[in-house]
C-alpha cells in the first residue's frame, strides 16, 4: 500500500532542474519506497550499496559502474550510497557527463564537505520525515473528523509514531516490537557503525537519558556528572544521533543571532513513537511533553526549524518560527478549557510585537483573541499546519 508523500510536488520541481537529488531522513522513514514510485514510469535503474558488489565496482572504477549500472537509463537511483569512499567525486563525474540521480541517505554524512562540496551548483537536497500527521490520516483514509476521532488518532500517532512499517499494523505489540527492532537497528549500523563509536553500553545510556528528559535544556556539565560521560563523547553522540535523524537540537530565539549558538539547547525526538519506544513508556493517553515533542515534529515535518524562547526570569515560550520575515510564537498546551494566556506568552508579545501567535491543543476547543495587536489562535495540530501554510 502507497501512502502519497507532501513532499513529492517539490521533489518533482527539483527533479527537473538539477542533475542530482538527495533524499535523507531517517532509516525506514520511506525514501525507497518514495523513489520506486516516482520511477515506475520511467526508464530507470536502482541500485542498493549494501550490496558489496555494487559498492565495489563504483569505488573501484566509476566509468566501469556508469557502463554496467547507469548507461541507457533515464534516472538512476543510488541507494544508501553513504557507505561509499569518494562517493562526492563519483558523484560528480557522473553529473558531469549527464546522467541524472537520484541518491537516499539515512545519514547527513552525506552532506558532508567531503560530498557536498563536490556538487554544489549539481544537487538538491530534500528531507523526508515519518508519516505526518496528515500523510497518517490518508493511509487510514479517515476524511472526515470530529475532536473525538482526532484525539484518538493524533494519540496514536503521537504515541507510536509516524514509521510507515509501524503504521501500517494494527497489533500494538508488534508496534512495540518493529519499533524496538528499528532502534536497535538504527543505533548499531547508521549511529555506531557510521560514526565508528565502540562503546554502545554508553550511547544507549545517552539515548535513554535523553528520551526521559524531553523538550529539557541540555547542560553537558549535569549529562557528565549523571551518566559518567566525557563532553567529547556527549558532543560526538549528539552529532551522530542528529545526523541520523534520531533527535534534534532547539536553539534559543534572540534577535542576537550569536546568542542562539552559545546558549543551551533543547533536544526532541524525530519521532514520538521512537522515543516511547526508547523509554519503554506507550501510555494510555498522551502526556504534557510527548505533545510537545509532536508538535515539534509536526513543525519539522511541515518544513520549518523551530527555536525556543527563554529568558532570564524564566519567562518562556515552547516554540518560535521564522517565517518570510515574521516572527510566529507557538505555545503548546495539552488541555484548552479556557481561552487563557500565560504570562510567558504575552511577555514575549510584548516584547516583539508579533502578528499571530499560536496555542496549540490536544484537547478542547479553537477560537481566537486578540492581546497587544497580536491574534492569537487556539487550534488543534491540523489546523496549526494549515495556518502556517498559509501565514
């Protein structure tokens, strides 16, 4: 069953103008699956680099694997080709001779100086995330909604995630299981194996204490003294899990943009079922912080880097987007009962004098009120993404 990606018209425009295209996100995110659809009308080849022979003949002899692999196809699609040495030059010659690819990566390495710079001019990149929350309705074909039936499915999007295996069975048990084989999966071959770190006992320390800790700031000094870990392993294991789509790093909003690189910042997970899994924690209903995290990764998946807002007096807002030149604070809320603003939320509309703000709920009501010049929206994880489409 295919599941129409949102991401497949701007794949389709960049496809038409450059020579290569890059497809990265997460291992078993749907890349593949992605790319076999779009080519099932053309003349095409695809190539899997797990394979040792693939692999070797194009570290071996490019012109040999362009002869054997690429010539008298349209489209070529490059699979997994991160575990290639050379991969940038490579890649380089062959879109320097005209052929057309198509590369997935389960790893930013990727796009590394050591590939990236190679193609630049040649290649667009493009992410693809879990199932959104949308992308989860059509595959369960659920067209029209109520509050009662979208709390229901954001829980269990929220609660297992947004992995197309993961999706697409009912059981909840095996949910738990594909979920804990894609994380074993995901630390040993495209974190350990990738990033040549031997000590799994303490990255899996590090992943655990991070998916207890949520939407928290990070201080590498508390980490250190908690875990018993150096702070040149803690940065390495944070790179490592960031480039392989298991987390990412929130930084702070300030109009300073300095200050957003030195301060400290907040980690969530790419995917809320992934991090339950990590926890051993799948509730019967969804908490404060694993909403947030959600919303997070709706953010993400809506094409949009979110920071986060604090000050000094702890005033603090969940979420800041930039988009086309306006500044839009989102704060998230589990429950909206009443149409109430936290102090932290008008301080900061106070203080830059926003359009819109955004508060986002798992339960309750929408509306809007208008604070400072500010309107200031309620509204459900659906109706954020159409806002911001449109903001």
């Amino acid at each position: 069953m295919y599941i129409e990606r949102e991401i497949k018209d701007k794949f389709k425009k960049v496809a038409n103008v450059y020579s290569v295209v890059t497809l990265v996100g997460a291992r078993q995110a749907g890349k593949t699956t992605f790319l076999k659809e779009q080519i099932k009308q053309l003349n095409s080849s695809y190539l899997l680099f797990d394979d040792p022979d693939i692999r070797e003949l194009f570290e071996e002899d490019i012109k040999k694997f362009e002869k054997q692999n690429i010539e008298g196809h349209d489209i070529s699609v490059l699979d997994e080709v991160q575990y290639c040495n050379d991969a940038g030059k490579k890649l380089k010659y062959l879109a320097d001779v005209g052929r057309k690819i198509w590369i997935t990566s389960s790893s930013e390495i990727v796009l590394s100086r050591d590939v990236l710079s190679y193609l630049v001019g040649r290649v667009s990149i493009i992410r693809l995330y879990p199932f959104s929350i949308q992308e989860f309705l059509n595959l369960k074909d659920q067209k029209e909604l109520t509050p009662q039936i979208l709390e229901r499915v954001v829980w269990e999007h929220a609660t297992f995630g947004g992995y197309p295996k993961v999706t697409l069975v009912e059981d909840i048990e095996l949910k738990k299981t594909i979920l804990k084989d894609l994380y074993d999966t995901m630390i040993l071959k495209d974190i350990a194996r990738v990033f040549s770190i031997e000590d799994l006992k303490s990255l899996e320390n590090f992943v655990k204490y991070l998916s207890l800790n949520i939407g928290g700031l990070i201080s590498y000094e508390n980490i250190s003294k908690d875990i018993k870990l150096s702070f040149q392993s803690l940065k390495k294991y944070l790179d490592a899990m960031e480039k392989s789509y298991l987390i990412a790093r929130v930084l702070p909003f300030y109009t300073n943009k300095i200050k957003e690189i030195t301060k400290q910042p907040k980690i969530y997970f790419i995917d809320t079922g992934l991090r339950n899994a990590i926890s051993k924690n799948f509730g019967s209903a969804v908490d404060g912080k694993v909403f947030e995290n959600y919303v997070f990764s709706e953010l993400m998946k809506s094409g949009f880097y979110p920071k986060y807002w604090r000050t000094k007096s702890k005033a603090e807002v969940d979420f800041v987007i930039e988009k086309e030149n306006e500044i839009i604070p989102i704060e998230v809320k589990l429950n909206n009962a009443m149409f109430t603003i936290e102090r932290s939320l008008r301080s900061f509309i106070d203080t830059y004098k926003p359009k819109q703000a955004l508060v986002v709920y798992y339960s309750g009501k929408g509306g809007t009120i208008t604070i400072n010049g500010c309107k200031i929206s309620f509204v459900n994880i659906l109706e954020m993404r159409k806002i911001l489409r449109i903001a």
